[in-house]
C-alpha cells in the first residue's frame, strides 16, 4: 500500500518539473530514491504516467483557446498576443506546424522505443544528459543574446515550418532521459530564430500531442498494474500535479523574460551533483 503522502510529495515534483527545462525523470528518480522506493516498483511507475497526463491537462486548459483557433473552431478575430493573417481572418499556426514539429521525436521514440526504455532506468545516462542538457541550453541562450541569430517570430503565429522542422528535429535529444523536452524545444525556437516567449509558448503547446501519445502509450502498457486499492494514492496524485502544473506554466509564461536558460542550466548542474551523492553513490 502506497502513502498518500508519498502521492503529494510525487505529484508536486512532477508538476513543477515536467514543463520546466529541468528534467523531469531525474527529478522523478531523485525523489523516488530519498522516498526510500530505490528501484520504482511497478504500481509507481504506472502512478508516474497516471500524474503525467494530469500535467498534460493542465497544459491543455492553458492554451485551450489555441487549440481550438489551430483546429478552426471558436473566435478567429484577433486574439490578444496572437497574430492574426488579415487577408484569411484566422491564426497562421496550423496543424502542418504542429506535426513537423512533433513527428521526427514521436517516429524515434517508437523505433528506439525498447533502448529508450532501458536508458530510463539506468542512472548514468540521466546524469550525463543533466550536464549535456544545461550546456546546450547555456550555449544557445548565450548566442541568442550576443544578438548572433536573427530573430523573425515574436510569436507563435510567426513561426515558420523551417522554424518547426528545426525544433521537431532538435526536440529529439529530449528522447534522452534526463535531457528535458522543454529545454531541448525552447533552446530550438531561439536558435532557429524565435523569440524567448514565442519558443516557450511552441514549446508547451507541442507538449501536449507529444505527452498524450507517449504517455498513453505507457498507460495502456501498465494497465495491469492498477489496484483497487491505490485509487486513492492516484486520485491524489493526479490533482496535486494538475494544480502544480498549470500554476507553474501560468506563473513561468508571466515571469519568463526575468528568468533567463541560464539559472536553469546552473540548476541542472547541482541537480547533477545531488544526483550523483544520492543516486549513483
């Protein structure tokens, strides 16, 4: 019997950490090991996937209004931090964007599927993606703002489809676990030329087709995990990663442009050196 408190610990580290270019899953093992679980048994992991598509919703909730002007429903007026093709009356970004931004990752995960699977559950992988993945973001912040790329989207609805293509293809180290997918894409927008808002929106929008298939994919791969009896434990879980996240992903779009890559990848390097004295020795 999982401890309902274990739940709440759980479901906050996983709402603050899966939008944020922090990385999740090292975050996630790190609190497994101080919980005193090791090795994550099987009902914990499948409660993993469980409080992942809260943060999914919650990310949904967000840009509902965006979901629904890409899929040509609702109000195609102008739209407050959005701009607007005056000559169709409608947002620019479309669904070709989304899919050239999120195919290349979701066509690897399913063919590396089974090594990804095990890089997963080995810790030095982890560790080496928390230092890789905070110099990559360091790097490209740190072009971006010697003012060495051209920057030509403010918004989303500026982008590209090289500008998507770019970030679908970059968004693939994030198939590294402990690399962040929010780190590899919001460093992508700003290296092929958006602005920090634009690439973060993109970013978090993106999350939510690559989150829902790679997580029901796990979901129906545990299904035989679920017990009657942890309904409460998941229950729990899922609101408290629910309200963490869409918290988190309202507070970081209003503040982003104070917070710059840089503390996060200085924040990945001591998550990296708590990893090693608590995990890998």
């Amino acid at each position: 019997m999982l401890h309902w408190l274990d739940s709440v610990i759980l479901g906050i580290v996983e709402g603050l950490t899966e939008f944020l270019p922090v990385s999740s899953s090292g975050h996630m093992i790190l609190t497994n090991k101080l919980l005193g679980y090791g090795e994550a048994p099987d009902i914990l992991k499948t409660f993993e996937v469980i409080i992942q598509f809260a943060a999914i919703l919650a990310i949904a909730l967000v840009y509902r209004q965006k979901i629904l002007q890409v899929f040509g429903i609702g109000h195609m007026e102008s739209v407050k931090g959005l701009s607007v093709d005056k000559l169709s009356a409608r947002p620019r970004l479309n669904l070709l964007h989304v899919a050239i931004a999120i195919v290349p990752a979701l066509g690897l995960a399913f063919i590396l599927r089974h090594p990804i699977k095990e890089l997963g559950f080995s810790q030095y992988p982890v560790l080496l993606s928390l230092i890789v993945g905070g110099i990559y973001m360091w790097v490209s912040e740190a072009l971006y703002d010697k003012g060495q790329i051209k920057r030509t989207a403010e918004t989303m609805d500026d982008i590209s489809y090289k500008q998507a293509l770019v970030i679908g293809l970059l968004q693939c180290l994030s198939l590294w676990p402990g690399f962040s997918r929010s780190g590899s894409t919001i460093a992508a927008g700003m290296l092929s030329g958006l602005s920090y808002r634009a690439a973060a929106d993109f970013s978090f929008f993106i999350a939510i087709p690559v989150m829902t298939v790679a997580t029901g994919y796990e979901l129906l791969d545990n299904l035989g995990n679920f017990r009657s009896e942890d309904i409460g434990f998941f229950v729990t879980g899922f609101l408290v990663s629910f309200a963490v996240a869409w918290i988190v992903i309202v507070g970081f779009l209003r503040v982003m442009q104070k917070v710059k890559l840089k503390y996060f990848a200085w924040y990945r390097f001591a998550l990296a050196i708590l990893f090693y004295l608590f995990i890998m020795r």
